[in-house]
C-alpha cells in the first residue's frame, strides 16, 4: 500500500480509534494539527495532558508520543499530517523560526471564529484538490505529467503552505510556557536556522555539529530523537527539494545547478539526483515519471547521504 505522504482525516469520535492511541501511547511518524470542530478530547502529548474543544487546535511534531485518554461520543474534527519532505521546504519560507518552537512548548490553543473558519476554508479546499488529483490520475487517458495534473498538484502545494501559514498565525501572540527550553531543543532549533542558511554550501554533520561545539556522534544523537530524523536525512530533503526547483522552474544548466548546490562535479549531483528519484536530472526535466517513487523508502535512501571524504567520491551505502 502507498503511503501518503499528505493526510486528512475527518474523524468521529464515535466510529474510531484514533490513531490506535486510545488504548496506550504510539509514536506519531508525521507532523501535522488537529482541529476540534465539536465534543471534547482529552490527550497527552509527550506526557503533557490537553483537553480540546470545538474550536481547539494542536500541533504535533513526528516522533512525539501521544496517548488519547477520552473523549465524548460526539466529538468530531479534522486530523491533517504530513513527512517531512513536505513540510521541510515550507519551514524555509518562514523567517521566524523562534515561532515553531514556540508552538512546540505551547501547541494547543483556541482560536478565534475568524480562524477557525480560515482553518476550515484551507482544509475543505485542500480536500477538493486532493480528490482533484485522484480523478485526475485515475483517468487513463491522461498522461500523468500533463498540465492540468501538474497543475493540481501545485494547487496542493500551494494550499498545503497557505495553511501553514494559517496556523503559524494563530499561534502568533502566544508567550512561551514556564516549562524550560531543554538544551536537546536549542540544539534542534540552532541546527533548523544554521541548515536554513547553508545546505547549498555545507553537506556535511560535522560542520554543523561543531556550529554548536558537539561531536558529531552526539549531535546526530540529539536531532535524531527530538526530530524523528537524522541530520543526514535533513540535508538531504533540503538539498533534494531545492534541486527538484531548480530543474524545474530555472533555465540554468545540469552543471551551473550542481555547482550552485556545491557538488564536487555535475557527475557526482546526477548519481545522487538519481539514487534518490530513480531519474536523471536530465529526465526529471523532461517530465519523465519517477518510477515506484510513492513506494520508495524515503528515510532509507537518503541515508545513503553525501560524503566528500574520498578521493574517489561515491554515494554512501
């Protein structure tokens, strides 16, 4: 089965169970929100209890732990979850990234009718886009790289950061809690803003690890269990994101783009490109389609990583 890699549900509290968590914790693998649109929930998030109503919203992060512990029979709402290759190139549109730390000590908080409508009005629009791409790929007589799939699923992208910006913005004014910034976050807000401003130059753990005076066995250690991932994984999403743009939506050649994201060679970028799409960059310019890509593992190739150690540089196995 093909995982998605954007989720809505609309849930009852009547017909389900949410995310299997109600009869002990789970380990959540995306990072998304959900909105209470009636009844009432009472859940944990990482040890920490919430109780959400009609107009509440909270924000989990991937590998948070959430245990649902009641909730009344008419509760409804709207559960949206989404990996990290979708939310990454967002966060690099948001200038203040101090905000969604913010949101990771204090995620749950009510909101106003006016947000609680433009929240309802992202996600009904999000929905019909989504079932949009469906027919639209369902129809054989469409090619799937034609314009108006491709369209459609910028229509998602669009709306997927439209909504992000849409929740940021209820969390706007909200003050820290009393609860102390661990030192494990500082060390995951610090690597977010320095990869931010240097994926294109600096591939390597080790360099932001020592940004921060920490080995980097230690570092890798820290991002890896308040994150979800690794730091290799992380860069790799960025480089690959801003890679996929570039062909995409730039004239620049193969080359000028794999010395624009510092690679060694124009050689060494198509290996990669291809390791992680299964296309050249060549064909993914093209429009060709990637082969099995919603079937592929993305937390396992692009463990495969960058290394410039060698001489004779090839892709980690």
């Amino acid at each position: 089965m093909r995982e998605e890699k954007v989720t809505i549900l609309e849930l009852e509290g009547g017909e389900v169970n949410i995310l299997n968590a109600e009869k002990e914790s789970v380990k959540l693998t995306k990072t998304g929100l959900f909105l209470c649109k009636a009844g009432s929930v009472v859940l944990t998030i990482d040890g920490i209890e919430y109780q959400l109503h009609r107009g509440s919203i909270i924000v989990y992060f991937s590998y948070s732990t959430l245990h649902i512990k009641s909730h009344t029979p008419n509760l409804k709402g709207t559960l949206i979850g989404a990996n990290l290759e979708i939310i990454q190139p967002m966060l690099y549109n948001v200038s203040n990234f101090n905000a969604l730390f913010v949101i990771k000590q204090a995620p749950h908080q009510v909101v106003s009718e006016m947000q609680y409508k433009a929240l309802t009005q992202h996600i009904s629009l999000m929905k019909d886009v989504a079932e949009k791409v469906k027919l639209e790929q369902a129809n054989k007589t469409h090619d799937p790289n034609q314009p108006i799939i491709e369209i459609a699923r910028k229509q998602a992208e669009l709306l997927s950061y439209s909504l992000m910006l849409e929740v940021l913005q209820c969390y706007t004014n909200v003050m820290p809690t009393n609860r102390s910034f661990s030192r494990k976050d500082e060390v995951l807000q610090k690597f977010v803003t320095q990869l931010y401003r240097n994926y294109r130059t600096q591939h390597e753990v080790s360099f932001y690890a020592e940004q921060q005076f920490l080995t980097t066995r230690y570092f890798s250690t820290i991002i890896k269990e308040c994150s979800g991932k690794s730091p290799t994984q992380w860069i790799a999403t960025a480089l690959l994101v801003e890679a996929r743009n570039l062909l995409s939506h730039t004239n620049m050649t193969i080359k000028e783009i794999s010395d624009s994201l510092s690679f060694p060679n124009q050689s060494y970028f198509g290996k990669w490109f291809k390791n992680l799409t299964t296309l050249s960059p060549l064909d993914f310019r093209k429009g060709l389609p990637e082969r099995n890509r919603e079937d592929r593992n993305f937390i396992d190739v692009v463990q495969r990583g960058i290394d410039h150690s060698e001489d004779n540089i090839e892709i980690v196995k």
